[in-house]
C-alpha cells in the first residue's frame, strides 16, 4: 500500500493531503501565509514564504505517514506570478496574486486586442490574468529581463523548488490562465508575448496534466526521489476530482473565489460572452479507456465562470468587521434569521468578474435599515454566493446550448446546508456535494496517481466519488426570482464605482 500525496497551494494557504488508492484521505496538514496588501486593489504574495508552507506541510504530514509515497501532485491558484533567478533559486518581486486589480488602466489600454486575445486565449483582457501582472513586473516591479530570469505561476514555482532547479515546467490548465497560451493550437504565443513583453525563454515548458513533472530532491521535506506527476489548476483539478469527465458536467467551487466549469469537450469553443473560455485537462488518451488505436494524449475544454469574492467575503465578515470570530460561525448565525432583512451585499470588494467583468465595481451594501443586525449580513453575505452563481450559470447555459442539469458543488463553504438550499432554489436544478468536499486535492492525486499506475483509468476516479448530501430545488420560483431581481438592481449600483 501506498500513498498519493497532493499539494494544495491555495490564495490564503498550503495543504498537503494524503490520499488512499480507495480514494479516501488518511491525513490532511495546513498552514496559513500572509496577504499583503501594498495599495488599495493590490494583493502579493512571498513566494518564499509559500514554499515554507509547503515544507512545513509536507514534513507534518510525511511524520503522520506509515505508508510510502507513490507520488505527488500538485494544484494551485492559477493566475497568480512569480518571477525569480534560475542561478539563485529566489523571488525576484513578491508574488502578484489573481486578485491584484493594478493592471486594469493597461488592460483599458490594450482594448483594442480584445478580439484577437480572446480569440487565441479565451480569455478577457482584465488585470485577473498573469500576462498583464507580468508586463508590470518588467515595466514598474524592477525585474530584469535577461537569460537568468524564470517566470511562472505558483506550480511551476513549486515544482523547480521540489526538483531542486531541474525543472521548469507547467501544464496546460495554468499555462491558459496566463494569457499567454494559445489554447487552440496549446502552445505559448509569441504574438501575446510581444504584446505583454514577457520573454519567450522565461516561460515554463508546458508538459500535460497527467504524466511525470519530475522527481523530488533531498532538500524536499517529503524526502528525495518521489514523482511529482500530476498538476493542474486548482478550478480544473476540482472539475477532474468530481470527476465531470463528460460534456455539459458542472461544478462549482466555493473557495476564495467561486468558480463554475461546465466540460465542453475536446473541441475548442469561440469564446462566449462574459465567460472564459480554458483548458480543463491534457492527459494520454488511455485513461479514458480508449485503445491503442487511440493512443496519445486528449485535451477536455472547460467553460467558465469566474467569481472574485466568496470564502472572501467570509473573511472581510471575520476580519473587516469584527461580526464573526471564525468562519465556521457564517452558516449557523445567518440560518438564525429567515431572510437579509431587505438587505443585499455585492461583494465587488476587488471588482465583479463573470459575467460583467467590471475592475471598477466596488463592494455595496443596500437595503439596509434599523432593523438589520449582523445576523442579516451575515445571511446576506450567504445569498451573494447563490445570486453570482446564478449570474454565471444561466450566462454559460445561453453561450453553450446546454441546461446545466445538476451542480456538483465543493469547497469550504458547500458545508453550509443553508447556502445549498439557496443554491438550488436559485438555479432550480439539484445541488449534489460529494462525501468529500477535497475535490480540489483529489482532482490532483488522481491525475498523479493515473500517471504512476495506482489507478488505471478514470471509471476507478468515478467509482471513488459518492453523494454526500443532494438538495433538491422548491418547485415555486416566485420567491427566488424576486430576490434575484433585487440582487441584479444592487449589483448595477455597484458597477464602474471606482
């Protein structure tokens, strides 16, 4: 027997996870690392730091352990850079996070390559994404284009500190969140390149999902030699760990973020309004079942809708305003109340993304009266996860054809009953959480493991995954669709603010 051990570099922190061939997880570490905050709308990260969260992690896990590790894998926050010296081996500038909205003046610039952007990357110009993060660095961060210089989102930062410096890679999940990667013909653009200033050599060599990365160096607090052999972007790994493997399968994420992919399949959508357009996955075309007249590799493409402010807007109620002293309070003291009171929070604390896409939204409240206490922000706070989702999920319904017949839904906040409810009432579709709600960690640890042979193809992933909880939708909408409007009415209130 032996073990799978997925790395989890998520926005506020780091967990390692052991998971089981069953698909169960014996062990899970965490540590935390700090935010900074420089200047209103700008959110960095200490790479280094991240990088000791991860050894911490690993070396409390690996003490926990009695089995060997067959192999690791890894997922991330996704569009997150980091630039650092190849000789040295540290950071260059602190890590500019997914959340940083410094860029959007020079995405408002570069409006005019909107088209072809989306057309070669699926994406929108918006400071969410890396290329733009990445031309600031050079331009205002003071880093140094020069033959010494590697860049890369966190996995590939990751990986060359697992491997010792050996490798410099990625894959395609995360290679098409920089908007830098032509997701059609899956390789980097040396036209957005040249757009962005971003050096073609620094880049990471882009490997697929599912499949050997590299191996493990002593300085690894895991120990030396271990595969790392399977990656993926934290939103990807989520739809591969609840394992949507066939077209029109959705899942959503209630994480920092939220973020709903629908599987569109192998073939590579034109991009949909506000939606994104990315790669879900490359992996050899095997586990998929398929024979050897079908070997090589298959790409999945993903639809997708990104939210910036759910787990986020938990702690702005824990830490901005003092309401709740840890996040586990949220679901309890908004179900103590029947309704917000009238009051409805957007949460555009970084600006709205899909489907509006609006860097200058800021965070509003309205509807309030005498009568709201904390309990009513509280469960307000809880009704703006349900009304973006629905944002989204009706906006990638109209763009595909495609009625999202069931939401598969994880992370921290899916534990919250109320919040399911509100979900499925608001989509009128069921909401299904899986028994474990790691689906982001998992989605990692399968990929890795179906690279090292503990599972053969992808019908061992779906006999692992099982119902934990479905809820489904009240049959009378009236209700739902009201406070939907109002949330509409508020959110337009809070668009082009800044």
């Amino acid at each position: 027997m032996s073990v799978i051990v997925a790395i989890d570099a998520g926005t506020t922190g780091v967990r390692a996870l052991a998971v089981s061939p069953d698909g169960t997880i014996s062990a899970i570490r965490y540590r935390e690392f700090t935010q900074h905050f420089p200047r209103p709308g700008w959110v960095e990260h200490d790479a280094e730091e991240i990088w000791q969260a991860v050894q911490g992690t690993l070396g409390d896990l690996v003490n926990s352990l009695t089995t060997p590790i067959a192999a690791i894998g890894i997922t991330n926050q996704r569009e997150t850079v980091v630039a650092w010296s190849r000789s040295t081996g540290r950071p260059l500038h602190r890590a500019i996070v997914w959340q940083d909205r410094r860029t959007a003046s020079r995405c408002e610039e570069l409006a005019d390559s909107l088209p072809r952007v989306r057309e070669l990357t699926g994406l929108v110009l918006d400071p969410y994404f890396s290329g733009s993060k990445l031309e600031w660095l050079f331009t205002h961060g003071g880093v140094e284009r020069n033959d010494d210089l590697a860049v890369g989102t966190i996995d590939s930062w990751l990986i060359w500190k697992l491997t010792g410096g050996a490798a410099h890679v990625t894959d395609p999940s995360n290679a098409s969140r920089t908007m830098l990667y032509d997701i059609g013909s899956r390789r980097w653009s040396a036209e957005l390149c040249q757009l962005f200033g971003v050096p073609a050599a620094s880049l990471p060599e882009v490997l697929p999902s599912c499949g050997r990365f590299g191996t493990t160096t002593a300085d690894c607090a895991a120990g030396a030699g271990i595969a790392v052999s399977g990656v993926a972007g934290d939103q990807q790994s989520a739809l591969f760990g609840q394992a949507c493997f066939e077209v029109g399968m959705t899942k959503n994420t209630y994480g920092t973020g939220s973020f709903v992919l629908m599987n569109v399949g192998e073939h590579c959508p034109p991009p949909a309004e506000g939606l994104l357009t990315t790669i879900g996955w490359t992996v050899p075309r095997a586990i998929f079942g398929a024979d050897s007249a079908e070997s090589g590799e298959v790409t999945h493409y993903a639809l997708e809708g990104a939210i910036f402010a759910t787990g986020a807007t938990v702690q702005w109620l824990r830490d901005g305003l003092g309401i709740i002293d840890d996040a586990a309070e949220t679901g309890p003291l908004a179900e103590s109340v029947e309704d917000a009171a009238g009051a409805v929070l957007v949460p555009a604390f970084t600006g709205l993304g899909s489907p509006w896409w609006d860097p200058h939204a800021r965070g509003t409240i309205v509807g309030l009266t005498r009568g709201v206490t904390k309990a009513h922000l509280a469960r307000a706070a809880v009704e703006a996860m349900a009304f973006q989702t629905r944002d989204v999920v009706e906006s990638m319904s109209s763009a595909s054809g495609r009625t999202v017949a069931e939401l598969r839904v994880d992370g921290g906040a899916a534990v919250m009953g109320l919040l399911l409810r509100l979900q499925a009432d608001q989509l009128g579709v069921p909401v299904t959480r899986p028994a474990s709600t790691e689906t982001t960690a998992l989605g990692a640890a399968y990929l890795a493991g179906l690279a090292e042979g503990v599972w053969s193809t992808v019908a061992d992933v779906q006999a692992s995954w099982a119902v934990g909880a479905r809820i489904e939708p009240s049959p009378d909408r009236t209700a739902a669709d009201a406070s939907y409007a109002q949330w509409l009415r508020a959110v337009e209130r809070s668009r082009a603010w800044a």
